[in-house]
C-alpha cells in the first residue's frame, strides 16, 4: 500500500508518497520560517506550520499521480503553543525547541531536579517543552490548554486530541515507566494533567483527515528523531543514528528496560508500539546545520557545499570550535553558553575556522557517543547518520574518525519522514513488524576510521576542556 508521509520540520515541512517497497512515487516541501529574537526567543507561525502540512502533502501527492491508503506524521518534538481547544485558535506564536527563555523556569525548579529527572528520564533545561509550557502560561495567561505543537495540528487534521508516546516523552511531563501523565511533573511546572492530550501508541489509528483531499486514516504519529530512528532499522539495544539537520541528534535505542542514563544524557521513549514500549537515550548539539548558515552569514563559506572545498583539505588543526550557538545540551545542561573558536593565533585563516566547526560538530556527536557506550558498558559499534550536512564528506570522515567507528550513510535523503510513513504502514496493519514495515536497506557509503585511536582521544579532551571553559564562563558572566 502506499502511504503519505510527513516530517514537519523547524525550517520546512516535507511529503513523500512512498510504496509498499520503499520506493518514493513524490515529493515535495514547503519552508516554514523560525523567528529569533532577544532574549534566546525563537518564535513559529502555527498557521504557517498547518498550511505547509496540506500544501506539502497535497504537492506531493499531484507529483506521486498516485493515491495513498494511509498517513505517517513527524513533528518537532519540543515546539509548544497555547491555544483554544473549541475553536482551535492559537493564542499568540510557537515557541520553537531552540527557545531558551524559560532558562527562568528551571532555575526555579533547580532543587526539584533530581526528582523531576527520575520520574521523566529528562534532565530539567529549557530544551524540553514543559519549561516553555510553564513560561507561556506565566506570560501568556491562563485562557486555552498549552501543549505541544503536535497536539494542536493533530486536532487540527483529524479533529483528534492526541500526542503520541514518543513526543510525550520530550516534555518532562511523563512518567517514563507508564507512559503516562505524571501528577507530580505537571505540579511542579504548574500545569493540569488534565488538560494535556492523551497518549497514544505510535502505530495508532488516530481519526480521518480530509486535508489532502479524500478522507485519510492518519495511522502513524512520531516525533522527528525517533522518527529517523526508526527508518534507519535501529531496532536492536545498542543500534544508533545521528541526524545532522538545524542541529544534529544522535539517539541510541537501549530496548524495552526503561533507560536511565549515567552520563546526563536524555532517556526518553523511541517508540511505544500496541501497548509495548521501547526506549532510547538521546544526545543533542543545538547548533550544526544553523552554525552552517552562521558561517554563510558572516560571509565564510557561500554555502554548505563549500564545507569541504574550504575546511576539508587537512586534519583538524589548532583551532578548537565547540558549536554552542544556542547552548549546550547533554552532559552540560548549560542553556547559557555560547559557541567559540580557541587556539586563535595571528596565523589563523579562514580555512582554518571553517575546517574547527567541521571537527567540533564531529566531537560533540563523538562525545556524546561515547557516554552512550559508557551507560551501556560497550562502545558503538557503528553510527548511522542522515540529514542534510551528511554530503559533507570531510564532515561524515571527521565524525568516523573521532568516534573510532563505522559511519554508515543512510540511502535516503528523508529518514525521518520515511520513518513516519513506515509507522503508518505499522498502524494500518500493512505490516506486520518494524522490520517489514521499514524494508531492507544498505548504506549508500561507509567511512572507516583513519586517524589513530590515541589522535583522536586527544582531540575529543582538547574539545571537552574548551566546551568546559565556556560553560564556565557562561556562569561566571550570569
């Protein structure tokens, strides 16, 4: 059967018509436009985000010539908007995963934080939705419900109020171990349980749209990177993937036990399948394909194609840059810090600061791989990766090399839409496993490590000493 599958991203949203074997008949997006502003605001037109859904699918399916059976949905995770749930009107913009004023609410919430990380599995920073949920209430008013965005484009499609399990999960809202609304959570950030939308099995039947012209059952609903997950086959505990979009995630499924990280990184819900739950932890850099276009803007590079022309002729170099543009995440915890370039001399050019981002993306991810491997007391064996920055193949060489591991590049250009859609495929019962419902695949390329293991352990504490002196002096300055 075929199915029509959407990644509703931070800067466009994506429709692919795919067949039963993979095949993709169409496609086609449409850009949605974040706002930043003062203060670590990063706003979203909520309207913008639901008319790029329907223009998205329906050009998609006009390029397909092909009709669908079934819907598959991504969404952005931690965007949250306040809104009325009987006219389903928005109360004012979105606030994007990359807005950081609730840093307020946190701060608030430091003494309650180990507690709050033991019944969600997520540490306490702004990143997660309920912090921004807590600061929209405050500043917005007590009218409407305050949730994720997806809940409101759900009602929005299909009229149901509804978030899936694995959107849930990046709240700091759920009880990890029941996947299900935690009274104590909700209390500390203010906010009803009652007023939240149920949760919902990834693979669920969930209502009927008719925005893309005949009546659809919507049968899959996912978050973006568990999304990606999911289409790169990583069923197994110990299996990974990093997607390098505006930022770059890499999310490791542990299995079914419910994850509890050592390492400060997020544990959280991969998918949550007919009642059954597996679990992932999760590590972000907030700032990879957006450190990217900074470049552009600063007039470095005239594009990312010019990544590798520019910064990829040679190693990594003197210069040091830890890619904290919007803050750090995960093992830092630290929304205050910003990004720099260390090692500067007299003698440093501009390939040499195009060829440190390339690395300090790489030894971040590397980084927060290698806490995966010590909460799971193995290393990685391997990194599947996607996303739009993977074509940088100075950029894919770095991260093998750093990480002392395969780097194996996904074939598709949309894992995380093609996730969705395979879950589709799963909730419309045209598949009978996660296995059959994603297909085979092989990579499209492979990178082996080339640097010597001792090279590159030094590299990453060369990293890890800057990130560190930067967090430091974010809250030496705060």
């Amino acid at each position: 059967m075929n199915v029509l599958a959407i990644d509703q991203g931070t800067s466009s949203t994506k429709a692919l018509v795919v067949a039963e074997g993979g095949e993709v008949l169409g496609e086609s997006s449409a850009a949605v436009n974040p706002r930043p502003g003062p203060g670590g605001a990063v706003e979203q037109d909520p309207q913008e985000l639901l008319e790029s859904i329907v223009a998205a699918g329906r050009g998609a399916l006009d390029a397909a010539g092909a009709g669908v059976e079934a819907v598959g949905i991504a969404n952005q995770g931690e965007t949250v908007l306040r809104w009325d749930r009987d006219s389903g009107m928005p109360f004012g913009p979105a606030l994007s995963w990359q807005d950081r004023r609730a840093v307020t609410v946190t701060r608030e919430l430091a003494d309650r934080a180990d507690r709050l990380t033991e019944i969600t599995g997520l540490p306490v920073d702004p990143y997660f939705a309920a912090p921004k949920m807590a600061w929209l209430r405050r500043e917005g008013g007590e009218e409407g419900v305050v949730t994720t965005v997806d809940a409101w484009l759900n009602q929005r499609l299909t009229g149901a109020f509804v978030t899936d399990a694995a959107t849930a999960s990046r709240t700091l809202l759920l009880d990890l171990e029941s996947t299900t609304w935690s009274e104590e959570a909700c209390a500390a950030f203010g906010l009803d349980p009652a007023g939240q939308p149920a949760v919902v099995d990834c693979d669920a039947a969930v209502g009927k749209t008719e925005a893309f012209g005949a009546s659809l059952p919507v049968t899959g609903l996912v978050v973006d990177q568990q999304a990606a997950l999911f289409a790169e086959s990583c069923f197994e505990a110990g299996e990974a993937k990093c997607t390098y979009g505006t930022g770059a995630f890499i999310l490791a499924t542990v299995g079914e036990q419910v994850a509890r990280s050592r390492s400060r990184l997020a544990a959280c819900v991969a998918w949550r399948l007919d009642g059954t739950t597996t679990y992932c932890l999760d590590g972000q850099v907030y700032s990879a394909g957006s450190a990217v276009s900074w470049l552009r803007e600063l007039e470095l590079i005239a594009g990312p194609e010019d990544l590798d022309r520019v910064g990829g002729d040679s190693g990594p170099g003197d210069v040091v840059f830890v890619p904290s543009l919007a803050g750090l995440g995960a093992p830092f915890w630290a929304p205050e810090a910003r990004g720099g370039w260390l090692g500067l001399s007299l003698s440093t050019r501009r390939d040499d600061l195009v060829r440190a981002l390339i690395w300090g993306i790489a030894a971040q991810v590397a980084a927060l791989a290698r806490a995966m491997g010590d909460d799971a007391g193995q290393p990685l064996e391997r990194l599947r990766v996607d996303g739009g920055l993977t074509r940088s193949g100075a950029l894919m060489q770095a991260q093998a090399d750093l990480l002392q591991a395969p780097v194996e590049l996904y074939p598709a250009a949309e894992a995380t839409a093609l996730g969705a859609g395979a879950l589709a495929r799963l909730g419309a019962g045209a598949a009978g496993t996660p296995a059959e419902a994603v297909g085979d695949w092989s990579p499209a390329a492979v990178y082996e490590p080339r640097m010597a293991p001792d090279e590159a352990q030094e590299r990453l504490a060369r990293w890890d000493a800057a990130a560190r002196a930067l967090v430091e002096l974010a809250r030496d300055e705060r």
